[in-house]
C-alpha cells in the first residue's frame, strides 16, 4: 500500500501520523490488536489491490510471505511492547456494545477494524436516487457479518452516527437497514 498524506493515520492531537497508515492508527491509538501473523492473514485478502498495483499475480499466500518478509522493517513490529500506542481505541467497545444492542437478527459482532470510505462505500437507492453515504478519504469502524441466508450485514460506525446495510454478493442489492444518532 502507498503511504500517502491521505492514507495517514491521526495522533491522538488528530494530526497526521508520519509512521503509521489510517487501518493501523486512528485517534492515537492502534485500531487492532494483531500478531505479526494475524496483520500479514488479514492484510492478504487484499492481494488484488497489491497485484493492480504492481502488475504481479501473487497467490494470497504467496503475498502473505511477502508481507511477513516486510513487516519486520515496520516501526509497529520493532518497538518493545510498552512504547507501542493502546492496542484498544476508547471507542472502539463503545461502537460494538451499541451495534449488539440493535438486536438485529444474526447480528451480534465483537471486533471492528478501520477501513477506508472507498471500502465500504456502496450505492444506496434512497427516494429514487442512487447515492453513497461515506467520505471515500475518511476511516470509518467497519464490520461484515454473514447471514444464514447468503446476504451480509456491513457495519459502519464513526462519531455521529452508526450504519447498518444488507448486501449480496460483492455488494450486490445494498440497502439501509439502520441508521442510528449518536
């Protein structure tokens, strides 16, 4: 992934960071707390985007290695445990307590990691207008869930307001199922 002025993750005074990206730190603190090897399973999933990028046809594990290979240059993996930012985000548990107490069917979640608006941002019909409701640049805590019936529930939480949709597959048929004030 490029690092750029708008993949930065924000310090706890909400300036840029300089060392780490916008799913890694958000508010001071990191936004997951992964294992080298959890960071590099997850981070594989994106293979497509690493190979778009670099014309390569890595297989996901073989980019797996290649990230396993990276990562120990990463100031993340080479400080001591105690001069690492929190591992938990304050708002992290607030985001999942309240998505729980929904009580959406086959809705119940106990993680959410940062993703970027362009990740999440599907197009809704909404009074005959098709319209994305995320900022393509912001970092919103994000969530999927499977439900028995093939379709998924995204999560999307930031300061304001919690959203929920429904969606097929690759985000098929997106609809709104809960919009929620904070």
């Amino acid at each position: 992934m490029p690092f750029t002025d708008e993949l930065s993750g924000t310090n706890a005074d909400g300036s840029k960071s300089e060392d780490y990206c916008l799913y890694c730190l958000k508010d001071g603190a990191f936004t997951a707390d992964f294992t080298m090897e959890e960071m590099a399973e997850y981070c594989s999933a994106y293979v497509g985007e690493y190979n778009a990028h670099t014309g390569q046809q890595l297989s996901q594990s073989e980019y797996k290695q290649v990230l396993l290979s990276f990562f120990p240059t990463l100031k993340r993996w080479n400080l001591p445990p105690h001069a690492l930012p929190l591992a938990h985000h304050p708002l992290k548990q607030q985001f999942i307590d309240e998505v729980n107490a929904l009580g959406l069917p086959e809705l119940h979640i106990d993680n959410l990691i940062v993703l970027q608006g362009s990740f999440i941002n599907q197009p809704y019909l909404l009074n005959g207008n098709t319209v994305k409701l995320f900022d393509d640049a912001a970092a919103y805590w994000c969530y999927q869930v499977q439900k028995s019936d093939g379709r998924c529930y995204g999560i999307a939480c930031y300061e304001r307001y919690i959203i929920v949709s429904e969606y097929g597959p690759n985000g098929a048929d997106a609809e709104i199922v809960v919009v929620k004030r904070r």
